[in-house]
C-alpha cells in the first residue's frame, strides 16, 4: 500500500493521468499444463523495490504500471501513450478500461485542482451496519488514553471469529486512516483469546468511526513513523520492537532505524519513478539522547546492548540520506501512532496528520 500511496502522491504532484483497467475474468486462466515463460514488453522496465510496478521511459513522455492481482492503474503524461497503451493491451486480452480512477481495491479515489484525495467510506458503513452500531452514539477519539486490557482473566468469547474478523477490517481500514494504527495495533494483540472486554474496545473503535460515516503486556516499545512526500501522507506503521529496550532513548534510536529503512526504500522507489529527491531527508525525533547517539561515533556503556546493525542510522547521516532534527513532544505526530492520547491532542495531530472528513456538512 505504501507503493501505490507513493504512486498516486506523485501523480498528484506531476498531474499524472490516471485511469483503471481490470483483466476479465482473471482467475479463470490460471490452469496451465506446460510452463509459460514470459517478459517485459519492450522498453518497460519493472522497480526491483516492488515488482508490480512498471515505467516506460521515452523521450517525449513517461507511462507507468501498477499492477495489483488483476487490477491495473496506468498513469503517465501522454493521454495519447496511455490510450494506445490501454488499445493494446485489449487485444492481448480481455480486459474491462474503467476509465479514469474512482475505486481500487476498496478505496475511493477522489481527484480535483487541489489533489487526490483517499477514503473508505463504503467499507466505513459496512463495518459499522455489521456490528449493528448504525444508531450507536460516535465518540471522538478511539482509545481512552488510560486503557488496561488484560490478557486473558475472563472467559473468552464464544465466537473469537467476531473479533479477528473486525478488528481483520479495521487493519484494513488504516490504509487510509493513520490515526487507527495505534489502536489496530492494540488491538490485534488479543487475537488468540479475545475477551468481552476486548470486543468492546474494538466497539469503541467503531464507534469512533461512526462520528466521520509502550505495551504494559510485553513491556516492548512501539515504533511509529509518519512519512511525508510534500504535503502528501505516503507511509505510516504502528509495530512492537522486537526486543525489550534498557531506556527511552534506547528505543527511540531503534524507532529510528526502523524509519530509515523505510526512507531507504522510499528513495528507491521515487527514484523509479522519475522522482530526485533532493538530499539529506528531515528525520524528526523528540529525543535528545536519541540524537546524541547518533552523532557519537563512540560506542559507550550506554549504547553497548543497541544491535550493531542499528547503528546504520549513523553511516546515513553520514552519506547525507537522511538528517536528523529534534522536534518538540508536544508536536510530534508519530505520538498518535505510539500511545493512546487524549481528545484535545489527538483533534491537534488528526489535523496535522492532513486528514479531513469528506462527507463533513458544510
């Protein structure tokens, strides 16, 4: 999903085209008795970072590929390239041109002068209509920002399938709504054994979306980044540290190694796509320590038990990919992905993060 964020954010950018096609009946040519052995078409070239996206680069125009199971979204700048492109390909198969971009894979595409913008509303309503919460009353935010689950001190739920399958939904649903990360991530932690307690937290969640139509379990931390292409909201992820950090600043210097990567990744991928991005990258951190290690080539006794292989982060600052800056807490907008907030923050990080209710009177 962070490709395809990626792609339409340049799109944007470059006032791509964009339009859909979809192969007909896609799956009903999978039966094959011989091998098939296929390759690109001349001039394309596929992205070694994602290999279900394409470009072809020509003197006068650009045309790129993005290609999902059956689902295909073409794009470029030549209406003319992309229409022959679409020409083509429907005598090599029978495909269905949708036209230009409304809806891809369960999410609405909605484009004007001011860019294009991503929602989920349909996949909204029947969340909510099947937990039966149609008339249920919104609340603000998601999480009360003093929340304890237990584990397991009550009886499981009779049907845990309930659970998976919502908060299986939900998970789904943060692809266009980074606020809910920290909560999914919550929440997928009882998928085992949920209990009635558990089920109503997810209801809350729910509930949180009828309003727009570190763990004390593991004692792990949450790394959380927030990626920004311009002004455009490309990349975002809530996830448990893989071990248990001896300090604050010790799990902030592996956050900021997760977010790197990321970036490493990310630079690639725009790269591909015609896209240079000027050089060192604005990392932001709300941790003092964190940073200091960072400078510090020095290894000491309070950074001996950080993996070797996170002090990666040092040999990018060094070869200018990314520079690190310290940000206030008070504004720092991963803290919705990492922890719960109260009403008046998370209304304050909702509105930075560039999230807007569409379907909102005016």
């Amino acid at each position: 999903m962070v490709t395809i964020h990626t792609f339409l954010s340049v799109a944007a950018a470059k006032n791509w085209e964009l339009h859909q096609m979809d192969v007909h009946n896609a799956f009903l040519h999978g039966d094959l008795e011989e091998k098939v052995y296929i390759k690109l078409p001349p001039g394309f070239c596929s992205e070694s970072s994602d290999y279900s996206l394409f470009t072809l680069q020509h003197a006068s125009f650009q045309l790129n590929v993005l290609v999902y199971v059956d689902d295909l979204i073409v794009s470029g700048n030549n209406n003319a390239a992309i229409q022959n492109f679409k020409a083509y390909l429907s005598t090599c198969f029978y495909m269905k041109d949708l036209g230009p971009l409304k809806y891809f894979l369960g999410i609405e595409v909605a484009r004007n002068h001011t860019g294009i913008f991503l929602c989920q509303r349909k996949y909204t309503l029947d969340i909510i209509s099947e937990v039966g919460l149609l008339g249920a009353k919104p609340v603000g935010f998601p999480l009360d920002q003093n929340h304890h689950l237990p584990l397991a001190k009550e009886k499981p739920l009779s049907n845990p399938e309930c659970y998976r399958r919502l908060v299986g939904r939900l998970i789904y649903l943060s692809v266009t709504r980074p606020e809910l990360s920290y909560s999914v991530h919550f929440l997928v932690q009882f998928m085992q054994k949920p209990v009635h307690e558990h089920w109503d937290t997810a209801l809350r969640v729910v509930r949180y979306l009828k309003d727009w139509a570190g763990c004390p379990l593991t004692r792990l931390s949450l790394t959380g980044w927030f990626i920004l292409l311009g002004n455009s909201p490309i990349s975002w992820k809530t996830k448990k540290q893989h071990v248990v950090s001896r300090s604050f600043a010790e799990a902030k210097y592996r956050s900021m190694a997760s977010t790197t990567c990321e970036l490493k990744w990310l630079k690639a991928l725009l790269l591909f796509l015609g896209v240079a991005h000027p050089r060192p990258i604005t990392l932001h951190c709300d941790s003092q320590a964190a940073l200091h290690i960072v400078a510090n080539p020095v290894f000491h006794e309070r950074t001996k038990y950080i993996d070797v292989d996170c002090h990666f982060v040092r040999d990018t600052v060094v070869q200018q990919l990314i520079a690190p800056q310290h940000v206030s807490t008070r504004v720092q907008l991963t803290d919705i992905f990492t922890k719960a907030l109260g009403k008046q923050q998370f209304d304050f990080f909702l509105r930075k993060l560039g999230i807007y209710n569409l379907h909102a009177p005016t």
